[in-house]
C-alpha cells in the first residue's frame, strides 16, 4: 500500500456575521491505497469542508494536504485544476450533471478543459462504465428523464472516466432510498478494492459496514 492522501495540522475558520466559526481545528488524515474511509458526523461539523480542501477547492488556514506526494496548496491554479482532473474523481451529492447532455456526454464531461482529445478509449471507457453501473439502457437520456439513484450513478460514472487514483464523496447517499444505497455503496467499495483510495463523508450509518474505517467528525474535530 502506498500513502494517496496526507493531511497534518489543518485549521478552517470562516467569519459569520459577528462570529467566527471554526470548520477544521487541527484535522490530521491518511488514507492508502485500496483504502475506503468514511468520515461520519453532523450537519456543520466540518466534514465536507474537510473534503473540499483535499479536493484542492478550499484552501485551508494552515496545515499541509499532499495527494499522490503532491503538496496541493503549493501549486499553481492551473497545477491543481490538473490533479484534479487526472488524480482525483469527486461524487456529490447533488450530481452536478449538465441538463442538456445525455448520460453518456455527461460522463465524458470529466475530460472537458483537459489538454486531452476525445478518442476511441475514452469513450469505450465511458461506455464500460454506463453499463457496469446499469445504465446501459438509459445512455442516451438527458438528466430530467432519469431517476435520482441513475443521476447518482451518473455522476459516479464521470467521477470515474480519467481512472483516478482517489474518489471523494460528498455525502453520495443522502438523496437515495434503500435499494440505491446499497448499489452506489457497493461500487465505493469495488473501486477500492480494485486499488484507488476512497474518502467519503456521510451521515448515514450503513457505509459502516463497507468502511476499512470509520471516523467521525465533531465541531471541526476528527475523532
């Protein structure tokens, strides 16, 4: 196993009105390859924007993120939009998908701003990945047509296309009922089985049972 994200000393805070809020107080994290961990916690007690700063989108106060032994916040925008792209698949819960596109172009989507072409590979890959994810049947549908555990596997789907080395999850089963938990859960934990880390915030008690960790989060703290 190889070390994919390292976090020490993280600090957060943002002034509200007349207070400041503290969202990360010396936060430290690892997590390896084939690993997934989840992050468990209330509502604003910092766990997504601990997310946000290993993602690279949200620079924190102090402390030090490295992704693949890359230090993120000692890069240049254009050098962190790139690891992003390459390294790192992000899964939200509100699965940003593009209206106009079908499920296949919003798959492909992932390689939009990348100094790549679109070939035959990319879009075989894309299309492995809709059918893997039972959406072979839907791939030429826009997002208004699909249900909310297709859009979610949509989303998976993208998050997936450039191979990345680590999937960031931001709560990805807070809209979904029981049944599609339990199937965007189990393609979290196949992806690190096959060798990519995943971190993954939630407050549903269920990823326990897929976690190699569970960790929770309690006002900017991790336990």
């Amino acid at each position: 196993m190889s070390l994919i994200v390292s976090g020490a000393g993280l600090y957060k805070s943002f002034r509200r009105k007349t207070r400041t809020v503290d969202a990360l107080k010396n936060v430290s994290l690892e997590v390896e390859t084939g690993e997934l961990v989840a992050i468990r916690g209330p509502s604003g007690c910092g766990k997504s924007t601990l997310l946000l700063a290993v993602g690279g989108l949200q620079k924190p106060d102090s402390g030090t993120i490295k992704v693949v032994d890359q230090d993120v916040y000692q890069l240049s925008p254009e050098q962190r939009t790139a690891l992003r792209a390459r390294r790192i698949g992000f899964v939200f819960q509100q699965f940003h998908l593009i209206p106009y596109l079908s499920v296949m172009e919003n798959v492909l989507a992932a390689q939009l701003g990348m100094a790549v072409r679109r070939n035959g590979s990319s879009t075989s890959r894309a299309s492995e990945l809709v059918q893997r994810l039972g959406l072979d049947e839907r791939r030429d549908h826009r997002p208004a047509e699909l249900s909310v555990g297709e859009c979610q596997r949509v989303a998976l789907a993208r998050a997936l296309l450039n191979e990345p080395q680590l999937i960031l999850a931001d709560e990805p089963t807070g809209n979904l009922d029981e049944e599609n938990t339990g199937i965007v859960l189990q393609h979290l934990r196949d992806i690190a089985n096959s060798g990519s880390a995943v971190l993954l915030v939630t407050h549903d008690p269920k990823c326990d049972a897929i976690a190699d960790r569970m960790l929770q989060m309690r006002e900017g703290c991790l336990i």
